[in-house]
C-alpha cells in the first residue's frame, strides 16, 4: 500500500517524496516548491525551507510517533512506521523580527561593533541611504544604517558633516523609513521591526514611528540608549559661538576676549572628532525648536517603547577613560571661562546636569511613556560608552518586547 503524507506549509517547503500533487495540503503561505524522488525503501524525507525572514520552529506529525525532534529542517518519515495510517507532517514556522540598529551624532555603525559581537553572533549587515552595504542572506536579522551626509548651512560656513550631522529629526526620520523598507521588501516573512537607537538615533527613531507610510506598522518596538529627548545642555554651545563668533569681541572686553579665543581654539581642535560648529548640535540644546517640534507629536500607542539611562556622572565628563575630568571642570580649572559655562548651565546648578555626562538623567526618559520594568539605570557609564553595556541592553530589549 503506497503510504499517503499530508504537508501542511506555512512557508517554503521542498519535498523529497513520489507523493502526488493530490495528497499535499498547503495553507498559510503556500504553495510551496516542491520536488518528488523517491528512494528504494520508500521513505520520505521532507526539508523545509522558510522564507526569507521566517524562522523555522520544528514539525508537527500525527498518525505516528513524531520521529522528527529538534532544529533540524529535515524530517525522514519511515514507510513500515506509516503502514496504512494517515500521516498529517506540519512545517511551523513563525515570522521573524528584525533589528535597526541607530547611531548617534558625530558617530557611526562601528558604536555597535560590541552589541553585534556579543548578541546577534557578529552577524549585522550595514545599510547607507537604506541599501545594503553587504551581501543580504536568510540568516541577518540584525542591521546597522549609517546615515547619509546633509548639507545644511552652520557656523563659519561649514556646510557638510559625515553621519547625517547636518540633518534634522525629521530627515532623519525619512531615513530610517527607508531603510525599513528596503529590510522588509528583502525579507518579506519578517513582520516585526525594533529600532534600537543611541543618543540621537532614539530621536530617529522616535520621528519614524510617526511618518505615514505603510512600512511603519512593522514597527514593534523602540528602545533608546542615552537619548536626549528633551536636550542636553551641551547643545548650547552652538548658540554661544554664534552669538561671539571667533575673534569678533573687541579689546575692551577684556577677560571675555581671552574666553572667545579660548573656547574657539578648543572648538577647532576637536572639530575633527566632534564640530561643535554643526547644526545638528543647536538641534541637540534643551528647548530648540527641533526637540519642541519632535515633543508635540504623541508617539503611538501600539508601539512598546524601552529606554536605557545613565546616571551620576558629572555633566561634561565626556568619556569614562578620563577618570575624575569632566569637560566643565576642565573649562573652569585650566581656563577662566565663566561666561561660557554659565550659559551652558542656564541658571541651574551644575548638579542638576548628571547623567552620562553629556546627556541629564530626565531628559534620557521617553516622553508621554510610562515605565516599569522597561527602563534600566546604568550607573556612571559615559554616553560614548553606553552601547558597550551589552548586557543590560538585552535585558531590557527582552523585557520590552515581551
């Protein structure tokens, strides 16, 4: 008697097997390939092959003991085990969920370099202006946008930065869109997106869920990392060089003309890591009109937001590595530039400005988001270094998306 299988697909499905078209069972997702050989002892072995972005869970069958366990994507049913039973074999499948890994201002996709070793297995692909930059396989889950280069006006006629430092939230918002479609268009089982976002990349993120366009709904989750949703003092210095430009105080303000000299000349010489001369960090300033613009819109409801924050590091402590400096102590020890300071303070105690140094401890929470187990403390780790803490970003991932 010619033993009868039913397969039941949810996705992609390759079949070695005499079996007829007529005594195959496909729903879901299929029909899916098939093939038909059949080996002397008349067993059948079955191999499934989801689609693209699906992650294969394991095989159902009845009728008979299942004599498929594990992982494996093959399944070899025994003819003398079937006899004249009828055997139903299930492929389960179930959509996967992706990851969009977002950088932060003056940065790159190399700020994950420590988060794709150690939790998705070194396995993330880079995407520029929402294309890969590698070769695109079943097994990514994990991507990293770089975000493209804007040119917009600044200080000094700087016009041009790298890492998208010229663009605003809602630029970068479009970017981020783009590159959600290009990952759900490739990977077409994949019917849930998390954007993990450091520093300004939450604020990408948090303008994405926001656009109008049908690749938002895949948007599941948000998480972010040091994020200065409400601004960073540290925006300010933007404003204040506008305000005395390089050189343009005369000589009778005395002190103040050797404070403009000063900070200028430490503007210039970390302006190949970091130009303070860009527009992106007058977006950055508590209060500006891109964090207000951002502020006003309500962040939808059916989204699951997480955030990771750090606190009691002195406002100005840049990275972790300078144990016991802080930008602001060295502005005031090494140079008398009171004015300065006291304009990036705004009136509030230095104090008040701890956080991860760069970022205050309120300004890291999501507006509008109430929290429970979906926020994390890091204590005293520099915003530069937050993406290194692995190990609490997965917590707090896993407890977002439960």
């Amino acid at each position: 008697m010619r033993c009868k299988f039913f397969l039941i697909a949810v996705a992609i499905i390759f079949l070695t097997s005499n079996v007829s078209l007529a005594d195959l069972k496909f729903d879901n997702n299929g029909p899916g390939k098939v093939t038909f050989t059949q080996d002397a002892s008349y067993n059948t072995t079955l191999t499934a092959a989801p689609k693209k972005g699906a992650d294969f869970v394991g095989w159902d069958v009845s009728g008979i003991t299942n004599p498929c366990t594990g992982s494996s994507k093959t399944c070899t049913i025994n003819a003398a085990s079937v006899g004249s039973k009828t055997v139903i074999v299930t492929a389960k499948f179930k959509p996967g969920t992706a990851y969009l890994l977002l950088h932060g201002l003056a940065s790159s996709t190399d700020a994950w370099n420590d988060l794709t070793k150690n939790n998705f297995n070194n396995s993330c692909i880079k995407m520029e202006e929402a294309t890969f930059k590698e070769s695109v396989n079943d097994s990514n889950r994990c991507f990293r946008l770089s975000f493209k280069t804007r040119s917009r006006m600044g200080l000094e006629g700087i016009s041009e930065w790298p890492s998208g430092d010229g663009a605003t939230y809602s630029e970068l918002g479009d970017e981020v869109v783009k590159a959600v479609q290009g990952i759900t268009a490739s990977y077409p089982a994949i019917d849930s997106v998390v954007l993990i976002g450091h520093s300004r990349g939450g604020l990408s993120a948090r303008s994405a869920v926001n656009k109008e366009d049908a690749s938002v709904s895949k948007i599941k989750g948000v998480l972010t990392i040091g994020t200065p949703h409400q601004g960073s003092a540290f925006g300010r210095f933007y404003s204040w060089l506008e305000k005395y430009p390089r050189y343009k105080i005369s000589t009778s303000d005395g002190p103040w003309l050797y404070e403009n000299v000063s900070i200028w000349n430490l503007v210039l010489s970390i302006s190949y890591f970091f130009d303070l001369r860009s527009p992106s960090v007058n977006f950055l300033a508590i209060g500006s009109t891109e964090i207000q613009k951002l502020n006003s819109v309500k962040l939808p409801t059916n989204i699951k937001y997480g955030a990771i924050a750090s606190n009691n590091l002195k406002f100005g402590r840049i990275i972790s590595t300078f144990d016991g400096w802080a930008f602001i102590d060295i502005l005031w020890v090494m140079f008398p530039l009171p004015h300065s300071t006291k304009w990036l303070l705004d009136g509030e105690d230095v104090e008040y400005y701890k956080g991860d140094g760069i970022v205050h401890r309120a300004s890291q929470d999501i507006p509008g988001v109430t929290f429970s187990k979906l926020t994390s403390d890091l204590n005293a780790v520099a915003h530069r270094d937050e993406t290194q803490q692995t190990a609490a970003i997965e917590v707090v991932l896993r407890e977002t998306m439960k």
